[in-house]
C-alpha cells in the first residue's frame, strides 16, 4: 500500500462521478478512501478511518448525508460540499463548509482540498 501524506474520503452515489473525483485526487497525489455510496457506508468508513478531509455530496440516491456532515463536523474533519444544490442547499449548520457547485472542474476540486489540507 502506498503511503499518502493525505487521505481524502469520497462520499459519492454516481458512479461516474466518483471515478472522476478519485482519478482527480489520485493525479494530485492524494490518497482516496472509497467512494461511500450510502450514508451507511460512509459511517462504517469513518469508524475506521480518519481521513484529511472529504468531498461529500448531499444527496447520496434521495439520502441526506446531513449527518455525516455532523460527525465530521463534531471529530474537526474538513470537508468540501460538492452539490447540484449550490450553497442554499448547505444545511444551515454546515452554512461555513466550502460549496463546489456540480458539475465543477476537477482543478477546483483538486483546489479546494488543498485548501482544506493546509496546502494552499
């Protein structure tokens, strides 16, 4: 296994969109824990890792990842909302998490979790 400086968690229901996201991460030189494509799986995830940071889709097949959200708020998980929603669909909590509206470019990906990395 090789040993990534910075492990980013992709909770991501579309497939395609997930293996977008992971290449974008792995070209920059980050390790990709996932993709979780349910909230569950996502937990179960998180209870065994401790990821740098996420990118977290809202809306994981009609399932709100709220509470994944909570927790990563709670244990101080960086995490980046990527959304067809844009920032009103943030839940007021999580008003202050960075927004990349979908569909975005992966350098603004690749951006936003060197910002949440420290990196920028």
């Amino acid at each position: 296994m090789l040993d990534f400086p910075h492990r980013i968690l992709i909770v991501e229901d579309e497939t395609l969109v997930a293996m977008l996201v992971e290449d974008a991460l792995n070209d920059a030189g980050y390790g990709v824990i996932g993709p979780a494509r349910t909230v569950t799986e996502a937990l179960h995830l998180l209870e065994g890792e401790r990821p740098s940071a996420v990118v977290l889709d809202l809306n994981l097949a009609g399932e709100s990842s709220g509470g994944i959200a909570d927790l990563l708020a709670a244990r101080g998980i960086p995490f980046v909302v990527a959304t067809g929603y844009g920032a009103a669909g943030v839940p007021p909590q999580h008003r202050n998490a960075p927004v990349l509206p979908k569909p975005y470019d992966p350098a603004d990906l690749t951006a936003a979790v060197a910002r949440l990395c420290g990196q920028a």
